[in-house]
C-alpha cells in the first residue's frame, strides 16, 4: 500500500469537535473533547494524589526500609552472640577461677607481717647482709593495696640470683624492681651491694572497698 493510498486525517474536524462546547453538558460533547478531558483528569488526580498522598508515604516506606536493614543486622549480631552464649559463660568462668586463684595469692592485711618476715629470711637465708629493710606507705589500687619495700643488700652475684628465685616462689605475690648492683668499695672480700624495691601486694578487704567506693561517690557528686 503505497503512501498516498492511506486515508487522510481530517484535522479541521477535529479542531471542530472542540468548538463551542457546552461545559455543563458533557454528555453531548463529541468523542475527542470527551477522551481527551477524561485523560486530563487522570493526570490531575495521579499527579494531586502523588503530591498530598503518595510522596510521603513512599519517604515513609524508605524509613521503614531503612529500619528493618537495622534490625536485621541487631537479630543477626543477637543471633551470633546466643549462638556463642555457652562459651562466652564458659570463658567467663574461667577468668573467674583464674582471677579467684590469683586472689589468693595477694595476703590479707593480717598476713603482710608474716610475708614481710618470709622475704627476709629468703635474703638471710642465702648469706645476704640486710643494710636496709624498709617498707613504705601502701598505694592503693582498684581492688588491692601496693606495698613497696626499699632494700639494700650485701652479698654476691651468685647470692643476688638465688634470693631473686626464693622470691619467685614464695606463696604470695613478690615482685624486685628498680635493681641496682654496685660494687661495696668497704668490702674486702669483693661483695656486690644490691639496691631494690621489693613490692608485694594485698587485697583490700570489704570495710576497705566500701569505704572506697563511697569515697569515689562523693567524689563524683561534687
């Protein structure tokens, strides 16, 4: 069918047909003007309804969307740690036992007397000469007390290493820090001097924690 042979739209008509229409009788209006006004008022209903309803309820879903991303994620990461459960309370048992024997290890502030009289005779008992002995003020910590011990000390490097030992087996926590070996110009037998800080360690019983906490309150509060 070649080109010419198609029939040809009357435009003239159909600019006819929106002529003098009658605005409060639409029924008699011809078919184009009808179809037309009836897409136009499509339009304008879709495009109000987008602008006064759907716009913020489309914002809204995006929060919701947005919330449940969250929620994932907080189900997946409880997820993981109730799967874990048995074994974050398994770990925490044993930091317990673990801190439990550790406790035992730091004297109470009735035994510190006794300990103090062990470390002296760690050093007597290894022919070390005692020229000084002597414990300063307690340093109190979160949960135990520091109690630091000046010495000084006259025997040999051999002597020095053995009481060093004795120290690290004693029943209670002992530490030497700060050592400092230096040659006794007074000794004729070739004797070192060892100069050290001797710390040892004491759990703060209840009255005292109590106190410390209270402390800590009244601290805070002003």
């Amino acid at each position: 069918m070649k080109a010419r042979d198609l029939p040809k739209f009357d435009w003239q008509a159909l600019a006819r047909d929106f002529q003098n229409l009658n605005a409060r009788d639409v029924g008699t209006w011809p078919l184009a003007p009808r179809v037309t006004a009836l897409v136009v008022l499509s339009l304008v209903i879709l495009g109000g309804g987008w602008w006064l309803y759907w716009a913020e309820k489309l914002d809204e879903l995006g929060q919701k969307q947005e919330t449940e991303l969250k929620l994932r994620d907080e189900y997946v990461t409880k997820k993981s740690q109730a799967v874990n459960l048995d074994l974050y309370v398994q770990r925490l048992n044993e930091i317990d036992r673990s801190f439990g024997a550790l406790l035992k290890q730091l004297p109470s502030k009735a035994e510190v007397e006794s300990l103090l009289v062990e470390i002296n005779q760690a050093g007597m008992g290894r022919g070390l000469q005692f020229e000084l002995f002597k414990p300063a003020g307690e340093q109190v910590k979160d949960f135990y007390a520091e109690l630091p011990i000046t010495v000084k000390l006259t025997g040999t490097y051999h002597d020095f290493g053995a009481f060093a030992g004795d120290i690290g087996k004693l029943s209670r926590i002992v530490t030497l820090n700060n050592i400092a070996i230096s040659t006794n110009p007074q000794s004729k037998d070739g004797l070192l001097v060892m100069d050290a800080i001797t710390k040892t360690f004491r759990y703060l019983d209840e009255e005292e924690l109590a106190a410390k906490r209270k402390a800590a309150a009244q601290a805070a509060r002003k």
